[in-house]
C-alpha cells in the first residue's frame, strides 16, 4: 500500500484518486496466491483507458473477501504496481452492502421499481460502515492537492465522510445512475443523510439535465437550498456545483474494433448465418431495468401481426449475467428463459427461430462483430442512467447503415433524438416502430446514423471524464467574504488569534448559533451541558459573555434566568446585566404599524399550513419552518411585497432570517449592544462575536478593529472565520472555558 500513496503525481495538480464500489480488475483465488482479470463493470469499462492514460489511483474492492491480514498485505502489495488500492470488505458486508441495500433498495427506487423495494431494510448499517471503510481507505492514500473522483450509488455518503476527514480537498461524485423525481426520491427513509454526503462533494455529476433538475429540486425540498443560474448552490462553507456531465463511449476503442479484419470477418458469419433476414440486436445486462420482456413481447406482436416476417427477421437478443447473487436477479432471470421459450415455441417455423437468445458475456470483439451485423439495434429500457451501449453501436457503424430504436426513459435519449425513440412501456408502440425501422429506406437510414455519429464521435468518454476532472480541479473548498479558513480548521485559527488576550467579551448568539434550529422554536430548549458551559464561561476571570438574542426576555429569563451572564433580548431592544437585575428597556421604538402588520400575518398564518405568528415587544415574526419549501417561498415573497407596499413611510425594516420573515423598528438591530459591551469591558479587552444570520451582520459591522467575527454556516459574511454548525460552536467554547 505504501507505494500506491508514494506513486508520482502525473500533472502539477496533483494526483486523481479514482473511487469505485470495484476495482477495474477483480480478483480471484489461485494456486500462486491471486490472479485478476477485468472487471465487466460499466464504470470498470468506460474509464478503463482514462485511468491508465491518466496515471491515476483507482480505489474500490477488489472483487472477493479477504479475511487474513497476511494475505491482504500481499494483494495491497500486488496491486499496487498497477496504482490499484483495494477496500477490503468481508463476504458478510459486502452481501448486506451491495446485494442488500445497494442494488435491494437504492437501485430499484432510482429506477422507479417501487414494487422492488423492500417493505423493511436492515442493511443501512452495513451501507453507512462501508462507506466508512472506503474513507478510512482515500484518507490513508491522500496527498494534499490530490483530487478525489468519487463513482456511483454504492458511495454516496463518501464525500461527506471525506469532507470531514480531509476538509480542503477537492472531491467529485459523478451517479451514473438516474437520479429520480423528488415524489420518488421522498420515499426513501435515509434521503436526508445520503442527500448530506452528496454535499460532501465540490461537483456533483449526472448525466443528464433532467437528473439535475431532480436533485436541485430535492434539496430545495429538503434544505430550502436554491441553486443559483450557473447551477452552484452554498453549502457548508462552499460553493457545490450540479451539472450534468453526459457520459460517452469509448469510440476510439470500438471504432478500432469495427475495423479490424477478424471482426468484419465475424459480422459477416453473422449475416451469412441470418441468411439474408434482416436482423434486430437487443445487448443488455440481464437487468429487470432494460425492458427485456417488453422487447421480446413487442417482437412476438410485431411477428403476429406479419406471420410472413417469421422467415425474414431475427432478434438476437444478448443478457450479459448480472448480480446473480441477489436474490430478484435469479427470479428474473427464469422470467426472462420463460418468455424466450414460450415466444419461441409460438413464432418459431420449420425453416426459422427468430428468436436468438444468449446468456453470456461477450468480448469486446464479439460484440462490435454484432454491432456491425445488425440492422436494427434495439435499446429498450424502462429507465436507465445514460445506455452506453446505444453510443457503441453508433461508433460502430462507419458504413452510416443501421438504425436504433432507443427508449425515450433512457439518459441517452438527451443526445441522440435522430434515433427512432420509443416508450419502452408501450409494447405496441415499439412493435410498430420495428417495422418501421426494418420498412426505413436507405437514405433516411444514413441520414439519420450520420447525424447520430456526428454527435458520438465528437465526445470520446476520455474527453468527458476530463471535462469531469477539470471541473473538480477548478473547485474552490471554501467561498468566503473575507478570510481564507478552512471550516473544520476554523476552531484551532481562533484559539491561535485568543490565545494572548488577557480579558475576552463573548457576544453569542443564540439559534443557529448554540443551538440547532428546530421545527418550532419553543422547542430549541437549552441541555444542562449547554448551561453549564455558560456558567463556566462566565466563572472564567477573563471573560464577560453576552447571550445576544432575537427570543423574547420572558423566553430568555425561563431558559438563562440563574445563569450569571448578560442577556439582550429582542435584538438589543432589552437588557438584563446580570443574574439579579431588572430588565432595562434600551430604546422607546415606534409601534403605531404593528396592527396592521399584525392583519396580514395573520392571513397569511390562516393560509399557509406549518406557518406561526410570534409578536414581541415592537416586532412581529413570521415563522414558517413546517411549510413546504416551494409554498413557503411563494407565500414569503408575496408577503415581501405586500410588507414592502403597506410599510413604505414606516421606520422599519423587514428581516429575512432562517425560516422567519421579521418586521422591527429599524432603530432596533444587534449592532447596538456592540457599543455598551465595549462601555462595560476592560480597555485591553478583545471581543469575540459569533452569529449565524442577517442580525449577527449588524452587530459585526459594528465591532471596532481587532475584534473576532465567526459565521456559522454558510452565507455571504463581514465575519473573519467560519464554523460549520453549532457542534463546532460549543468545542470553541468548551476550549475558552478551559484556557488558563
């Protein structure tokens, strides 16, 4: 393993990490110790050529289990002469894993096979440990500026793993599966974390503009997140790019094949074979996703209404073996043998057997050699990420003869609409467009392929995962205003800035800020760790804190009434000094226009389900954290308006905060409690202000030079450094309470 981490870094960049549930070889026991030999994956397969061009790292399991340490120390050593670093996983994990909650839950959802899914899946553990296991695995392997390309759904907790472990790295994820409507995606129980690990990445991939809208939509769903018009949203800190990357073929491998003398050779057997009937090629996985059963029933209606074709067509229909150890892949495949041998035994004639049917996986050769043959290629599934296999027949057919029947369910369909598309759920509808397919004359034939390998042959899938790398090489890991600080790193730079300032003043925020938002907001009760770090903070002869609020003082006594601290209520509308003051009243604000605000909340809480009305001392909230994200971004903007309108002459502003939209005084903002902290703090004293929203700008804008201004969470700043959330709030915290 040593070797793989010490390899040279093939460009100035650094060296790109290659992360796979596989490894593109697999390996297999032997009587020398271990042999391998190419995985027949479609990730395996299509950046095959790239990675070794490249000179990248390529990381995933290796194919089998390997229980002895001994022996997993003589194949990481084997492996990494070819730059191969291999996950070890045991046979029990990689069946709960892969078989149980990759391929048992995510691929049938992804695909919309809602009756595929299980009612009840106990495999979400083994997915998240072996995520975890792949981390542990890039982390061992990093080199700062290295990029890290992640594949697929088996990992899509990866890059928040990662991003926790190694939080200035740039990281790609690239799905080469669909990724479905949010009405589907909801189902899923686990949606919010594998949505979190997707953020994780710097570029998120897919092939498609569509999958792109999906995703986008689910996390505005989700998190109320917004993309902005060039597809980056802010998350974490960061700036997460969503775009789609259409995977292409590998033309210049199979168009080499399509000209080799033996593969003519081949193609040519195979027409001699057909004995002038015309043939339809259907290649595929045998994959309960590529619409076999349709295609073959569609091929039997196609025969039954022309029995005169029985003896002028063939299907010669191609299921690569998949997954034959998850348990619904063996049922599908005795479907699929059914169906073949029923159709058969109806259309087959004494001089024919139109239907042609192999279970085996082909060489690359082979399969060009059918490419070639076949002049109707048929690509029918009921969904699919992208179909590689429509863009390598393409690339196959320089005479610019042959024509493809392509289901418009699949990503291919995005780029390739000179094919003759079809709804791979209409068996009719395909059968009629086989015979029109077989009926097409030459010069519409060409005319469409011609088109059809303009566009493939222009975009070779080398180029593509360039675009893909070049895309997570341009990524920024941090977006701030000002400041340069990696978010996880944030905590140890302040300490570092505190470490020798004699008298410390804390200006801490509440929500957002020490503790998480809730769904409503009497429910951010304070834990007794919480109040206890207060009240060690105050004990503390160099500090003073401040808890600096929005909330109401009747909320803020109820919560902090004996903890020995200042409080400031109502965005510094209210004082108490200390444990045993009285409340001070700051400033006499305006408040002829709440009644009228007050109305039309109010309708607006009558209208919107999940909303809330809070009224305080001079402002008037509304809360709306249980609405649905696209009603309440319509209802937020039309109450914008209609406060902008009703208030235009008011000395008031309009707060937009998390999930609340405020109306206060505009005499009334945090800035204002900066001025009397600094009258009450000793001269040589230091503030430290840490806030999370609109309100918290106010009161960083107002502190005087050599201050300390910490954001947390994402958002345009003034503030120095940033955190991440609450959690790394409270352990700054907890270290300031224990500095000498």
């Amino acid at each position: 393993m040593g070797s793989a981490r010490d390899a040279a870094a093939p460009n100035a960049r650094g060296r790109l990490l290659i992360v796979s549930n596989r490894l593109p070889v697999s390996i297999r026991e032997a009587d020398s110790g271990f042999e391998s030999v190419s995985s027949s994956g479609g990730v395996a397969v299509g950046l095959h050529g790239f990675y070794r061009t490249f000179g990248a790292t390529w990381i995933g399991w290796p194919g089998l289990a390997v229980e002895t340490e001994s022996r997993r120390r003589k194949l990481a050593a084997s492996l990494a002469r070819d730059q191969l670093v291999p996950v070890f996983l045991t046979a029990r994990e990689v069946s709960r894993y892969y078989d149980g909650f990759c391929n048992g839950v995510i691929w049938p959802l992804f695909h919309y096979m809602l009756d595929r899914v299980p009612l009840d899946s106990q495999d979400w553990e083994a997915y998240r440990e072996a995520n975890v296991a792949f981390a542990d695995a890039i982390a061992a392997h990093y080199h700062a500026g290295d990029l890290v390309w992640v594949h697929d759904y088996h990992l899509m907790l990866l890059p928040g793993l990662l991003r926790q472990r190694l939080p200035d790295a740039r990281i790609g994820f690239f799905l080469h599966i669909p990724f479905p409507a949010y009405e589907v995606f909801r189902i899923l129980p686990w949606r919010r974390p594998l949505l979190e690990g997707l953020l994780g990445s710097d570029v998120i991939g897919l092939h498609t503009q569509s999958y792109v809208r999906h995703i986008v939509t689910a996390l505005r769903q989700e998190y109320d997140l917004e993309a902005r018009a060039d597809g980056t949203l802010p998350f974490g800190g960061r700036d997460v790019r969503i775009s789609s990357f259409p995977m292409a073929a590998d033309v210049d491998r199979f168009r080499a094949l399509a000209s080799q003398p033996e593969v003519q050779a081949e193609a040519a057997r195979i027409r001699a074979d057909a004995a002038g009937r015309a043939i339809l090629l259907g290649v595929d996985r045998l994959d309960y996703t590529k619409g076999i059963p349709r295609r073959l029933v569609a091929f039997q209606r196609l025969l039954d209404r022309n029995p005169n074709l029985r003896d002028r067509v063939r299907l010669i229909q191609v299921a690569v073996p998949s997954r034959e150890t998850t348990p619904s892949y063996d049922g599908f495949r005795r479907q699929v043998e059914a169906l073949v041998g029923k159709i058969g035994g109806s259309v087959t004639t004494l001089a024919s057997t139109p239907v042609h049917y192999l279970h085996r996986a082909l060489e690359p050769g082979q399969l060009a050699a059918l490419y070639l043959a076949a002049d109707v290629m048929v690509v029918t599934p009921l969904r699919d990420g992208m179909n590689l296999v429509a863009k390598e027949f393409i690339a196959c057919r320089e005479d610019e003869n042959g024509v493809l029947i392509l289901s418009e369910l699949a990503g291919a369909a995005e780029e390739l609409n000179e094919a003759v598309i079809v709804n791979p759920f209409d068996v009719e509808g395909i059968a009629t467009e086989m015979q029109r397919a077989l009926d097409m004359d030459v010069d519409e034939r060409r005319r469409r392929m011609r088109a059809l390998r303009h566009r493939v042959l222009g975009h070779d899938v080398g180029r593509w995962a360039e675009t893909m790398v070049n895309a997570i090489s341009a990524a920024t890991p941090v977006t701030l205003t000002r400041g340069s600080i990696v978010p996880s790193l944030s905590v140890r730079k302040i300490l570092d800035r505190l470490a020798s300032v004699p008298q410390l003043v804390l200006l801490l925020d509440y929500d957002g800020t020490l503790v998480p938002f809730q769904e409503q907001p009497e429910l951010a009760v304070p834990s007794q760790t919480l109040l206890g770090l207060l009240r060690d903070l105050a004990a503390h002869p160099g500090h003073t804190v401040h808890l600096v609020s929005g909330r109401t003082r009747e909320t803020l006594d109820r919560w902090f009434g004996d903890v020995p601290i200042a409080l400031w209520a109502e965005h510094g509308l209210w004082r108490r000094p200390n444990g045993s003051a009285p409340w001070e009243l700051i400033t006499q604000a305006p408040r002829d226009w709440m009644p009228g605000v007050r109305e039309l909340l109010s309708k607006a809480v009558a209208s919107t389900p999940g909303s809330m009305l809070e009224e305080k001392t001079a402002s008037i909230a509304w809360h709306y954290r249980l609405v649905t994200p696209p009603l309440a971004q319509t209802r937020r903007t039309e109450l914008r308006q209609a406060l902008l309108a009703q208030l235009a002459a008011q000395p008031v502003e309009i707060l937009e905060g998390h999930l609340v939209l405020e109306v206060r005084p505009s005499s009334i903002n945090k800035g204002s409690i900066v001025k009397a902290a600094m009258a009450d703090a000793p001269a040589d004293a230091v503030l430290l202000a840490i806030g999370d929203d609109r309100t918290d700008e106010d009161m960083f804008a107002a502190l005087p030079e050599g201050s300390v201004a910490v954001r947390v969470g994402d958002g345009d700043t003034r503030a120095h450094y940033r955190l991440l959330g609450p959690a790394a709030v409270l352990s700054l915290l907890q270290l300031l309470a224990d500095r000498p």
